[in-house]
C-alpha cells in the first residue's frame, strides 16, 4: 500500500489540474465576452518579463462611492456590473443579496491594505512575450469571458475600438 500511496496522490493531482484547466477552456468557449475599461501601469520586471500591471476604471468609480464597500467589514465581495450593447462593463453597485436584473452581473472584489481603502478587481498583471511593449501600450480594455459569479476569465486586451489586441506572428 505504502508504495501505491504516492501514484494515487500523484494521480488524484493530475486529474485536479485537468479538471481545472478542463473548467478554464469551457469558460473561454461559452462565456459571454465583457470588457472591463483599463487604467494601465506598464512596469516591467526582472524576473518576469513584460507585463502590464493592470487597474480598472470600475474600481475608480467605487472610490467614490465608497460608503457602501466600508460598511462591510469583509475583504472581499461583489460588485453589480451591467454591460451596454458593445459589451462593456459599468458598475452599477455593491452586490448585498439583492435581486439582480438579467442584464446584470457580479464580480469578485478585494480590499487592498489594513485600512481596506482600495478596491481592487482581479488579476492584476496581464503578461505578454518580452519586446511586444510597444503593441499593448494603447489597450483601453480588459477582455473577460463571463460564465457566471465565480466563473469569468481575462483572456486578452483591446484597443479603443475594442478590437482584441493580438501580437503578429513571427
């Protein structure tokens, strides 16, 4: 048993990552497109390439109605977003429990710091090949495939014409 031990677990990892990633590719194929409207930082780091470090335009918005996220002692919660006929995001409101119309949909938010001043909307990075700066630089846009609360995913970035942003092949 002792020597069979090791390929279970190793077994039972390799179907939680299949799963996973299983999980991820379902959300890119069926999710809805929205896109969230970036405030970009372009640092790049030593050890990791070039990114853009990201901030939403949404999580602006919320500073300044920040009366409702304080009130919740939580680190963590949802916003009410509710997309135009393009496909981009607005917010809408701090999610507690209330009925939503189907237009609307909710996302994941975390404070930021011990005073949980800042709201932030995840990821935070978007990572691209090194020397590819220069064609992300003017994205506007996050793009998201939204399946549901718990289920959306950044899977690009877009210009102002919200045209996916992609680098040219070599």
């Amino acid at each position: 048993m002792k020597k069979l031990a090791p390929f279970l677990i190793g077994l039972l990892l390799l179907i939680g990552i299949n799963y996973a990633i299983w999980n991820n590719e379902k959300i890119l194929q069926e999710g809805e497109t929205i896109f969230l409207e970036l405030v970009p930082v372009d640092p790049r780091s030593l050890m990791q390439g070039d990114y853009m470090r990201l901030a939403f335009a949404i999580e602006r918005e919320i500073s300044k109605e920040k009366d409702k996220t304080k009130q919740s002692q939580s680190k963590s919660g949802r916003l009410i977003i509710q997309t135009n006929d393009q496909g981009i995001a607005h917010y809408i409101d701090v999610y507690q429990d209330q009925p939503l119309k189907q237009s609307q949909k909710t996302i994941r938010y975390t404070k930021s710091n011990r005073w949980n001043r800042r709201i932030n909307i995840q990821p935070r990075s978007y990572f691209f090949q090194e020397g590819h700066r220069s064609i992300y630089q003017n994205a506007k846009y996050g793009v998201f495939k939204y399946k549901g609360p718990h289920s959306y995913l950044l899977f690009a970035l877009a210009d102002k014409n919200q045209t996916i942003i992609k680098p040219p092949r070599p």
